[in-house]
C-alpha cells in the first residue's frame, strides 16, 4: 500500500509589530475606533457601522421630517395656550398699553419742544397746550388698560416715569434746554420741580386712588387740565378786563375756567359713561357739574399762586366738591 502523501504548509509570516505610540501620532482615530466597544443592532450604530443606501435614506428622511413637522404647532399651541389664560392677556394687555402711552406722552412733549426751540410756538402757549393735551390724552387712554386689579398700576408708571423725568432736569443731573423751554414759564431749570412736577404727581395721585371708575377723579383731571389751561389761554390773549381782587387774573379767563372745565368734564363723564365704567344720570349730574366747575373757577380766582401752585389748588379743591356731590357714582 501507498502511505498518504503529507503536505506541509509553511507557517504565515507574522505581521510586524507596530508600537502603541506610533499608532497615536499619525492615526489616533483608528486606535479609537479599534478600542470603541461594538454597538448594538440599532438604527443609530447601523448609521455609525455602514453607509445607508439611497433608498434607505429617502425612505427614512420623510419620517424625520413629519415628526419636526408635528411639533412646531404643538410648540406653537402650548404658547397659544398659555397667552390666552386670563391672567396672561390682561398682564400682555396692559404691558402694550403702558409702552403705548409712555412713548405718546414723550413724543407729545418733544413735538412741542422742537417747535418751541425752532419758534413756531411762543412759549407760553407751547407750556399750556401741553398741560391741556397731556391730561386730556393720559385720561382718554385709560379704556386701553385691562380690567384687572392691577391696570391702574400699569397706568400710574406714565407719570411717575414723568416725575422721574422732571426730576432728573430740573436737579441738574442732565440738561434739557428744549424740555425747560417747552413746559415751563420763565426758562429756568428749577421751574421744572414746581409746577409741572405739581402736575404730573396730581396725575399719579388720581390714577392710584380714583381711576376711571370714579366720577371725582374723572373730574378733577378734567378741571385741572382744560379748565385751568384754557383759562390761561384765553386770558394771556384777551384779558385785558381784570379782576378787582387779583390783577393777574381776567375777567375772561376765568369764564374760560368755567366753561372749558365744564365741557370737559361733561365730555370725559359721557366718554366713560359710554364704555360702561360709570353710569351717569344727566339730570342731576349736569347740576351738580356746575357747582364743580363754579368751585375751582373760584380756587383758581384767588391769589394764593405765590403760596400754593394752581395745579395742587385747582385738583383738590375740585376732589372735595365732587366728593361731596357725586360720591363714588355719578348720579
């Protein structure tokens, strides 16, 4: 018998060995990788494992999309929801209205500086217009607020920024030679921390105590900003009969005291009236207006202006008699 033929194989030269630390310099990312436990069957290390083809990648691409797609309006609605809760709109409302009237009240102002320092409004009619314009449009802003608790909070930030305002000029930490020009009588910085700080804490005052539910507050605007401004007004261009008992006040300013405060103050009662904040009966109240008006056209009368300012004279003496008339309702 033949004995089996024997093969021998030569044994596989071994690959040479590489040092660890030249691996590191020139391909530390293969050292990781071959370090790198392996992964799971999943679709995340699959992508980490091969390529995907281009079938597999259209197929998976519109998944990824339709679940982006699906939570944008479910991001969208969860803040729909959380403005429209009561508390939410009335807090988003009354922050608009705040920004809206500050930045109406300071353009108001700066149109009449420019056109006082350029001279296309004398001074003294530059001063007034303002006084009258200001409180009118602060007042008649009052329906833009929430009927939350805290609205009247939201509106009093409009005159204590004023008051912040005049008391950073008129103490001479900045200087304003337009804003001292357009709002007060003389052109003098201190001017600033009289009258016209008077009247915008008279306006802080009625919307923290008073506000638009009141028929005394109401009034006393009307009385201290169109009454005592048109009586300025008109009696600088037509006063020339004065009083007997005070030779800076006419005949005929005071009577514009009288009737512009009345009318405005009918006008903003009726204004409210019809927003439903105040119910007002017109057969009495419209007796009643007349007393009021009558009452500070006399406080405005007497010449007690070196002693106490009219815009502090005119509004109280104006809140003791409509309290007195009207009460909290305007019957």
């Amino acid at each position: 018998e033949r004995a089996p033929r024997q093969i021998r194989l030569a044994p596989r030269p071994l690959p040479r060995r590489v040092p660890v630390s030249t691996l590191q310099r020139p391909f530390p990312s293969l050292l990781m990788a071959a370090a790198r436990p392996a992964l799971p069957s999943s679709p995340t290390s699959l992508l980490l494992a091969r390529s995907i083809s281009a079938p597999d990648l259209a197929a998976r691409r519109p998944r990824r999309w339709l679940v982006a797609a699906a939570g944008v309006p479910a991001v969208a609605g969860a803040l729909a929801a959380s403005a429209s809760t009561p508390a939410a709109s009335m807090l988003l409302r009354d922050g608009g209205a705040t920004l809206l009237v500050t930045a109406g009240a300071y353009s108001l102002v700066r149109a009449f500086d420019a056109l006082t320092e350029r001279r296309l409004v004398q001074q003294s009619l530059s001063r007034k217009v303002v006084h009258v314009l200001s409180g009118v449009f602060f007042m008649a802003s009052w329906p833009l607020f929430s009927n939350s608790t805290s609205a009247r909070f939201f509106a009093a930030v409009v005159p204590f920024l004023n008051c912040v305002r005049l008391l950073t000029y008129g103490l001479g930490f900045y200087s304003d030679e337009a804003l001292v020009k357009s709002v007060t009588r003389e052109g003098k910085r201190e001017e600033l921390l009289r009258g016209p700080l008077y009247y915008v804490i008279v306006l802080l005052i009625i919307v923290l105590v008073f506000w638009r539910d009141s028929p005394i507050g109401i009034v006393s605007l009307s009385m201290m900003s169109g009454g005592d401004g048109f009586a300025d007004i008109v009696g600088r261009r037509f006063g020339s009969l004065k009083l007997p008992f005070n030779k800076k006040k006419s005949w005929v300013g005071s009577a514009a005291m009288f009737i512009s405060g009345f009318l405005l103050s009918a006008l903003m009662l009726s204004y409210f009236s019809w927003l439903g904040y105040i119910h007002v009966s017109w057969d009495q109240a419209l007796g009643k207006l007349v007393l009021v008006a009558l009452a500070a056209t006399v406080v405005e009368c007497i010449p007690v202006t070196d002693v106490v300012d009219d815009n502090i004279s005119v509004p109280l003496a104006t809140m003791l008699v409509a309290f007195l008339l009207f009460g909290n309702t305007a019957n």
